[in-house]
C-alpha cells in the first residue's frame, strides 16, 4: 500500500475549481450524445495563420535553435517585441532591459508574485479575474485583496478605496484591459489615477494587456506606457495566443521597469530555461505581420458579437455589446442570481456551455460569460436552442 503524499498548503488552500460541477454535466451531455455548443473555452477556434506557419519551418530547420534558449531570450524577437510596441503604442523600450520572452504571459504573471511578495504580504486583484492573478499570489505565500469590478463603475477597479492597512503589505496590483472575463476597456484617465496612485504608494502595477489587440471599435486599448511615468511604476504582460491564434504555441513577453524585469528573470532562471528559440524567431515574425491579421479576426468576432449580443438581448438577458476581447459577460436574466445553477440548468436544457461568473471570483456571481469563438451557424443554433426555454 502506498503511503498517503500529504499536499502543501499552498496547493490545498487554493480556491476550489468552480468549474467542476460543469465539466461534468458538459461530460455527461456528450456521453448521453447531445451535439455541445461549447462557449466556455476562451480559445479562438481558427487556426494558426500560415505566413506563422512557414516561418516556423523555416526557423526550425536551422540546427542554433535547438539548443537551450539563452536567458534574456533571443535578441530578435527581444527587438521585434520593442518595435512593435513602438508602432502600436508609440512607447520607446531597451529590448535589452525592458523586454522578456515568457513561455505564454501567463507563465510571467504566475511567477511574478514570486519576485516581490514575501509571506503576508499583499497583491491586490480584481475580481472577477483571470484565476493566475490570485494562484500566483498564493504560490508565493502572499494574500490576494479582491477588488470588486462594478458593472455600475465600467467594470475599473477602486483601488483609490483600499484602506491603508492593506496598502502597507500591498506590494503589487493586477489590471486586465481589455479584461477577461468582462470585456471592458479603461479610459486614458483610470490609467493616469493608477500611475500616480501606484507611484505615491510604491506599488508596482502588473498590467496584463493579453487582449490589446481584440477590439471591436475604432478605439485602440491603450498601454500604461503611454501615460506619462508608467514606465517607471508598471511592468506589462503581452500574449500572441490571442493575437495570432498562438495559444498552443506558448509565447508571450514582459515589458516595462528594468528591475522588475530582472527579478521576473532570475525567478525563472532558476525555474525554466525559456521558449524554444525557433518559436522565438516566429513569433518576431509574426509581431511583425499582426496588425493586417488581427484586423481581420476582429472583424469576425464583431460579428459574432452582433449576432450573440442582439439575440440574447431578445431572449431578456440584460447585456450591453463588449467593446473588446471575445467574451460577451452578462448578467442573468430575470431574477436569476446563481450563476452556478443557471450554467448547469442551461447546458442540461439545452446541451450549450456557458462559464459561471463566480469562477472568476465572487464579484462575478450573478454574471455568465459567453466566449465569441462559435462560428456563427452555432451560434445561431444556440440562440434557437435557448429560445425554447427562456
Ligand atoms: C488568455 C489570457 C492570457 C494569455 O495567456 P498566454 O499564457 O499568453 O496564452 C493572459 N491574460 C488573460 C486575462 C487571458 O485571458
């Protein structure tokens, strides 16, 4: 009989996965053979574009990238990352000391915590979030300090509000826009109030901009480096999972205060050995080409946004169009609260996932979040299918 492994707190006092109770009614909805319209994964459903393709087979043949990937990462795809922000953000970086390859952003977002918190210290997080925000707060023995995102307050923080005993243990703050799970964007203003207000209290601002790109307007999502002394208060995430439909490929990068992006990699020097170099060399080419490609994927999800965001409005859901990302987040109709049960009632009424909002933090009770990555013939089939029940 094996003896029994006892877990780390760390991994005991995770929160528990919300999500559970629907993987299994969405398993048993397969097994019992009902055709599962799947709007919970937030991840696109076309492939990869082929000029990224190509690029990857042409980079993978040369012999230099099969070796470990040297530290900083490959000092191509460094400039690259530096050029693009230039010419989306028209911010200035040392692709040197301001840029780091990261296995995915997600990977850079988990390990942060573990640059800067200590045990009881604090990070401050929005809730509803992205859940890697909080683990990794947890992971490095800190506390996460929800801040409540307020449909009322356009889906930003308050974080003018937190009262000062937290702010003495806070040592970091996430923001996300556009945000998942809510699909809001923040105005210049809102980042021009976190600069200062991070600078005065010394808090280091991680902005996780995964979704700069995805925008369904003529506004273009802003970078915090854009405002004046963001470079020296923030450091920021960026992702071509969604950009370029990478997800799999697991490439993103960090930008922003050279010291922060020095902590971030000596944590994981000592953790990982960073991205396989070919798909370094591809992702400066795709950074290069993007803005033609994800004008087009845009173009799609607005679509498929009107045809959601119209037809649940018909069905009584309270929803107001997402200016950005692919998520349509909305609040229940009528005078449905649980979001777990509506979720689980609706996939076994009607064989269509939804993701609860309270997975992503108890601020989302109340909320479900429709991802835009159905093709519009499912779509259209879902909203027939909830026709017949609401
Ligand atoms: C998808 C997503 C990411 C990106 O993750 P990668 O690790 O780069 O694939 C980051 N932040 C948010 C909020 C996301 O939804």
């Amino acid at each position: 009989m094996a003896f029994f492994l006892d877990e780390s707190e760390r991994l005991k006092n995770l929160p528990p996965y919300l999500f559970v109770e629907i993987d299994r009614a969405k398993r048993r909805a397969i097994e019992k053979g009902v055709r599962v319209i799947d709007f919970g994964v937030g991840d696109p459903d076309r492939p990869t574009p082929a000029f990224v393709l190509s690029a990857l087979s042409k980079f993978i043949k040369n012999p230099a990238t099969h070796h470990y990937p040297l530290d900083r990462g490959s000092a191509e795809f460094r400039r690259a990352a530096a050029r693009w922000c230039e010419k989306r953000f028209g911010v200035t970086l040392d692709p040197d000391t301001e840029i780091l390859p990261l296995i995915g952003s997600k990977e850079g977002i988990a390990h942060l915590p573990l640059a800067y918190l200590n045990p009881g210290d604090t990070a401050l997080v929005p809730d509803p979030c992205y859940p890697p925000y909080k683990s990794g707060t947890l992971f490095a023995g800190g506390r996460a300090h929800l801040l409540p995102l307020r449909e009322e307050n356009g889906f930003l923080p308050d974080f003018e509000a937190v009262p000062a005993e937290i702010l003495k243990k806070a040592k970091i703050i996430f923001v996300n826009y556009p945000n998942n799970p809510t699909g809001a964007v923040a105005p210049r203003a809102f980042y021009e109030r976190l600069v200062a207000w991070g600078t005065k209290h010394k808090i280091l601002i991680a902005s996780d901009l995964a979704y700069s790109e995805i925008y369904l307007g003529n506004q273009k999502p802003l970078s915090i480096f854009e405002i004046p002394g963001g470079k020296e208060t923030a450091i920021e995430f960026h992702s071509l999972s969604k950009t370029c439909n990478m997800t799999g490929w697991r490439v993103g990068f960090a930008a922003g205060r050279a010291d922060a992006i020095s902590a971030l990699l000596r944590v994981k020097a000592n953790l990982d050995s960073g991205v396989f170099t070919a798909i370094q060399l591809t992702a400066a080419e795709a950074l290069r080409k993007s803005f033609g490609f994800s004008k087009k994927a845009n173009l799609l999800y607005k679509r498929r946004r009107d045809l959601l965001v119209g037809g649940l409005r018909k069905l009584g859901f309270p929803v107001e169009p997402n200016p950005a990302t692919f998520y349509v987040f909305t609040r229940l109709p009528g005078d449905a609260r649980d979001s777990t049960a509506f979720c689980k009632n609706l996939l076994e009424k009607t064989g269509i996932v939804v993701t609860p909002g309270v997975g992503f933090g108890p601020a989302g009770e109340g909320y479900a979040r429709f991802t835009l990555t159905v093709p519009e013939p499912q779509i259209r089939e879902a909203l027939s299918r909830m026709k017949k029940i609401f």
